[in-house]
C-alpha cells in the first residue's frame, strides 16, 4: 500500500511539473511590428527624434497577466537612425555610444508588476557601453489577439527616461547663452508587439 502512494505521489508531482513547463510560454518580438525609439532636446527649444532599424527581444511567461514575465531586449547600436547621416555618424562615435567597442545596447527585466488594469511598472537593469543601470518603465498593455494564420500576438507599449551622462553619453557642447546643444535626458518610447512561440 505505501509503495502504490509513493508511487502515485511521485507521478502526481511529475504530472505537476509538466503542466507547469507547459504553461511556460515563450515570445519573441515580431519586428515588422516594433519600434525602439528616442527622443533629445535640441538647443533646449525642440526635440530631434531617432531609432534603432535591428534589435531583437524575448519574453517567457506562464502568468495570464504576464505579471511574472522576464523581458530581455538587444539593440544594434550601429543601425541607430536620426535621419541625418552626420549626426547618426557622431552618435556612434566615442562621443556618444562608440559603436565599435560597445556595439549592443541591451535590457534584463527583474520585476514585471501590474499597478491596475492595463498599466504596469516595469524593472531592470539597462546597458549603455560599459555601464549598467536599474530602469523603470511605465507600460500599457495594448491586448491580445490572433492573426489571420492563428498567430497569437501581445502588444505593449512603454516609456522611460534616461539621464545620458550616467551612461558615459558624455559630449556636451554648450550654446552660448550656456544652455547643452544636446539635452541631457533621453525619453526612450518602444512599441513591441510579441508573437508566441508554438509549442513542441
């Protein structure tokens, strides 16, 4: 009699943890549909905006409200974009990103935590070149559907800001009433529509 309870004590544990690894689920951003971009003050009247054209991103989650969700992103640094090839070319210089030695910008969540209803709080750690900082971003979830070939798709959008200097951003020309050429915080704007995984 122990011997049959162990027994179904050891399979109903196993039966567990396979529900559990099935229930896993796996994204990855569907980047016709995503965008990574950011905005600076220029001379402290206006605002310059720019993008990056290659990255890639990641999300596993097992929850309904994604809410124990890990989210990692990886930007090129090189396919940074102004619309202006000058200025593209100084912000991959060691004035700014220096993409040759730092050629990857990258993002690691450590919190994913729903505030109510749509909005959520996101947590991690940003690297810029060599440095790594804790981040939070304000996040609104867009919703769920399925494209027409049965494609689950989530979208989010999500907004932060970034003190450039802290990440060695360092060039800092100054006009000359003394105000930066160059503001010194960066909004940060992604548009990520994730696309599930099919499972094995």
């Amino acid at each position: 009699m122990k011997t049959i309870c162990k027994l179904s004590l050891i399979l109903g544990l196993a039966w567990s943890l396979t529900l559990t690894a099935a229930a896993q689920n796996k994204w990855v951003t569907d980047n016709a549909h995503t965008s990574i971009k950011f905005t600076a003050t220029h001379l402290l009247i206006s605002e310059v905006e720019g993008n990056f054209k290659t990255f890639s991103g990641a999300m596993e989650s097992s929850k309904p409200d994604f809410t124990d969700a890990k989210i990692n992103f990886s930007v090129d640094i090189a396919s940074i974009n102004t619309d202006n090839e000058m200025r593209d070319k100084h912000l991959k210089s060691d004035d700014f990103f220096n993409a040759d030695k730092f050629p990857k910008m990258t993002f690691a969540s450590t919190s994913f935590k729903k505030l109510k209803e749509n909005k959520y709080e996101l947590e991690g750690n940003l690297t810029i070149r060599d440095i790594t900082k804790k981040v939070k971003f304000e996040v609104t979830y867009g919703g769920t559907a399925k494209d027409p070939w049965g494609n689950t798709h989530i979208a989010f959008k999500a907004h932060t800001s970034i003190n450039r200097f802290d990440y060695n951003l360092k060039w800092n020309t100054l006009t000359e009433a003394g105000g930066a050429v160059v503001g010194k915080d960066i909004d940060i704007i992604i548009n990520v529509e994730f696309l599930a995984q099919k499972q094995n």
